[in-house]
C-alpha cells in the first residue's frame, strides 16, 4: 500500500448483521484490506462497532459510507429492529473522520452492480441491455428493498433509492385475488414486502395452506410453531423435502416477484435490464429459470413487446452492497489522508 493512501471505510448494515470493511485505492472496492462481520444487536450503536473495528487494525481512514436498510433523509437514517438513530455529521465527528455518508441499503446494492463480474450474477432472462440505459433493482430479503439508477455522460452510475416495496401488492389471477383478500383481514392494507420478502413468504405459505388444511404435513407444522423465523423452514420443506404445500408457496412467490420484476421495469423504463437481489432469490435459482418468473414478468399487457427487450440478472455475489458502498467511499475521498 502507497504510504498516505487514502484508506476509507464501508458498512453494510442491517437490523441483524452489519458488514464492515476498509478498502485501499490501490486495491479497489472488491479487494477489501480488513472486513468484519458483526451481530448488530450487540453493539450500542455504529460508532462504536466502527471504533473496535479500526482499533483492532491499528489503520485510520479519512471517509465512510454506510448502507442503511432504511430511507435516508437529510443525512439521518434510522435501521429495522434497532434503537439506531445515524447522523452523518454525528458520526463523522465521533470518528474524527473527513466525511460520513449513508446510503439506503439499494443504493449501495446499485453501486455494486456496477463492480460486479460477469460470472457474480446469473441471467434469468436474457436479453442485451443497453450501457446507457436505466437499471431496476429488486432485492427480496427480510423485507422488499428497490431502487434505480442512470448512467451519467461520463458513465459513472448516479442510483437513487425508493420505497416501492411499500407500494401496493396487486394480484394477477384468482388465487393471488384470494391472497389479498386473506390478508387484508389481517393488515388492512396490504404492501408488496407483504407478499414478496422473508416476511412475506409465510403469508403465502398460511394462503396456501388456508385453502387446503390437509396439504401440511405434521412435522412441518410443528417445525413452524417452534422456528423465530420460518421463512427458512418454509424453504427448506420445499427445496429438499419437496414438501408439495411449500413448494407451492415458493411457486407463487416466484411469480409475485415476477410480476414486480416486471412493473420495476416498465417504471423506470429499464433498458440497461433488471437486477434481482437480496437473500432469497440465490437459494431458488431453479425456480427462477423455469418459466414461471419470466411468464409473469413478461405478463404486461400492451407493453408485453417492450419487457421482452429487458434482460434480468440474479446477483450471486453476497457483499455487492459492501462493494457497492466501498465504490462510492472510493470515489467520493481525497486522495490523501
């Protein structure tokens, strides 16, 4: 490493995990110097984990970016499931650091996008995207991450995030009707990270199992009263039990997701394609290439002939976020210390 190199910091952090890294010039954002993976929750806050982290190099950085999962307003952010209330010029003074900047998690995801190699992603459906042209980015994990992003005339990518997993879910076909339905009794109003996230996947999993009772084989339902989180279980009971209620429900997920896919697309008129990210998608790679994704992405009425011009890419690289953040803290810090 040069001596006085510019060493910056990224995070990517999460009501559960956070991800933290220091990265060189010389070496770029997918080389990091040092990571760490830490349990958020046992931390009182972000300085703090930063503080150990850095300590524990015996390195000092001049600049940070942090992927939050959450909106990011006015330089203050605040994550899921935890008591974390992040402000940059805060954090930057605590750290003694040039600048702090926070970046929604998708932001992050797209400046990753940017870093990453052919071989990190998968094509779900292919098609030749168009360098200059917008990208969509749709990330199913804990909850139902989007965003976007255009390429400016030096062909540096400007993202910007969105809440669209917020949005309204709207049903295509009698069974995704029945599952509104079932749910507005439940939620009132029913948002896509509802039906299209980890959260979500239980949902339609009760749907299914709602409209036929015998369909759940005991030990899966005693596996589901005992697990924190059953969206794993869920998973697992389909892809390696081959459970026919659970598959199902990952069946059904696949064509929620791409019908959103597809909606992204035509809303940010995504002629560079569209990225799939987050937790999920990876582990049902099969179900994603079958047929039923691009059915109902391709499922949009009079604009059918533009999506079918619209290539999708599965992200398989797990850090693309931290990269993503490592780009921007690269890009964005003096050169010197």
């Amino acid at each position: 490493m040069t001596p006085g190199s510019a060493l910056v910091l990224a995070g990517d952090l999460g009501g559960t995990k956070t991800t933290l890294g220091v990265f060189s010039p010389e070496r770029g954002p997918r080389d990091p110097v040092a990571t760490t993976r830490l349990v958020s929750g046992d931390h009182s806050g972000l300085a703090e984990m930063c503080e150990a982290f850095l300590h524990g190099l015996g390195v000092k950085v001049c600049h940070a970016v942090f992927g939050v999962a959450g909106p990011v307003i006015d330089g203050r952010a605040r994550i899921t499931n935890l008591p974390w209330d992040l402000k940059e010029a805060a954090l930057a003074k605590r750290l003694g650091l040039h600048r702090v900047t926070l970046l929604n998690d998708l932001v992050a995801m797209a400046h990753g996008v940017a870093e990453l190699e052919e071989a990190e992603s998968v094509s779900v459906i292919p098609g030749t995207a168009d360098p200059a042209g917008p990208i969509g980015i749709l990330a199913p994990g804990t909850g139902l991450g989007m965003a976007w992003g255009i390429r400016g005339d030096e062909g540096t990518l400007r993202a910007f995030p969105s809440e669209g997993g917020h949005t309204a879910f709207a049903p295509q076909g009698e069974l995704q009707e029945g599952l509104l339905a079932f749910l507005r009794k439940q939620y009132g109003y029913v948002s896509n990270e509802r039906v299209c996230s980890g959260m979500g996947l239980p949902n339609l999993y009760a749907w299914l199992r709602h409209t036929d009772p015998e369909a759940e084989p005991e030990w899966l339902a005693a596996a589901l009263a005992g697990a924190e989180d059953p969206a794993p279980v869920i998973t697992r009971a389909a892809l390696e039990k081959d459970v026919a209620l659970a598959r199902r429900t990952l069946e059904l997920f696949v064509r929620i997701l791409g019908s959103l896919a597809g909606d992204l697309a035509l809303t940010v008129l995504a002629t560079g394609g569209i990225w799939i990210g987050g937790g999920i998608a990876p582990r049902i790679v099969p179900l994603l290439v079958d047929g039923a994704f691009r059915e109902a992405f391709l499922t949009k009425g009079r604009l059918r002939r533009f999506v079918e011009t619209v290539p999708v890419r599965l992200i398989q690289r797990a850090d693309t976020p931290l990269v993503g953040a490592a780009s921007r803290a690269l890009a964005d810090a003096p050169m010197r210390a």
